[in-house]
C-alpha cells in the first residue's frame, strides 16, 4: 500500500500569513522553479534521481519544485515545518523509515521548503521518477558534478 501526504495528518495547519522573506523567496522560485528537490544529488539514471536532504536542528532546505512521480523516506526522523505553494504552514512529525508517494498529472507540480523543528538531524531521501507525467526540470550547472564527486 503505497501511502501520500493526503494520508498523513499535519499536527498544524493554517494559513497565517509569511513573513515579507519567505515570500520573497517564494517569489523567486516562482519565476525561476528549483528543481532540486534534495540538498545533494547522489545518483542518477535514465530513469530516477536519488536525492538526500540533510536538515541540521533549525537549518531549512529553501523553496523547491516536485513535478515528477516521487517517493520520500524519513531515514532519521524528525519534526519538520513546510510552506506550500498554496499558502498552507504545515508541521509533522516523521518516522523514521517512514514513506509518501507522490504523483502529478500533467502541468501539476508542488512547491514547498521544509525546516527541521526538531533538536536532532533530520535526514530523507528522495527518490524522482524521470518518466513521469511532466517532463524533468534542468538542473542548475553543477549539481551532477557534485554527484559523481
């Protein structure tokens, strides 16, 4: 049984609105969409990039754009917040091992950041499907050289 965020219950929602920074920066991502989905790319294929966030406690990975079919596992665990692009704050507690399963149709995408809440490391993996409904993003000049590093 392949689980999504829609099963997953947010210990918060709202839609108080962003500071004039993180909007900014939404802004940003908006007119030029971040494709990477990870801190570090460390693999691809011609069919899947594996991803690694690694999150310090309070440290954030920025906004960033999902267009692919994904997955995610917490390796770590942790308590994480997350601006999404329909101007939602959320904040949920991962398992570790736990994993969500996304799809997008074609022209759909999500935007989000993600920030450790939690007074640990947190640590996901992420893993893109390149034959999906969209095509994949380019990614930014030196992202695959840090991969083969």
């Amino acid at each position: 049984m392949a689980l999504t965020m829609l099963d997953k219950q947010a210990e918060k929602s709202d839609k108080s609105a962003w500071s004039p920074e993180l909007v900014a920066e939404f802004e940003r991502e908006k007119n030029n969409p971040n494709p990477c989905v990870g801190n570090a790319l460390v693999s691809e294929t011609d069919r899947v990039r594996v991803w690694t966030i690694r999150l310090k406690p309070g440290e954030r990975i920025g906004f960033h754009r999902h267009v692919l079919d994904y997955f995610w596992t917490a390796v770590t665990g942790g308590r994480g917040r997350q601006h999404v692009h329909d101007g939602t704050t959320v904040e949920y507690t991962y398992a570790p091992g736990e994993t969500r399963h996304e799809t997008y149709g074609s022209g759909q995408f999500k935007v989000h950041d993600l920030e450790n809440l939690g007074d640990k490391d947190m640590v996901f993996m992420t893993i893109e499907f390149l034959q999906s409904a969209n095509k994949p993003m380019p990614l930014p000049e030196g992202v695959r050289q840090q991969a083969a590093a």
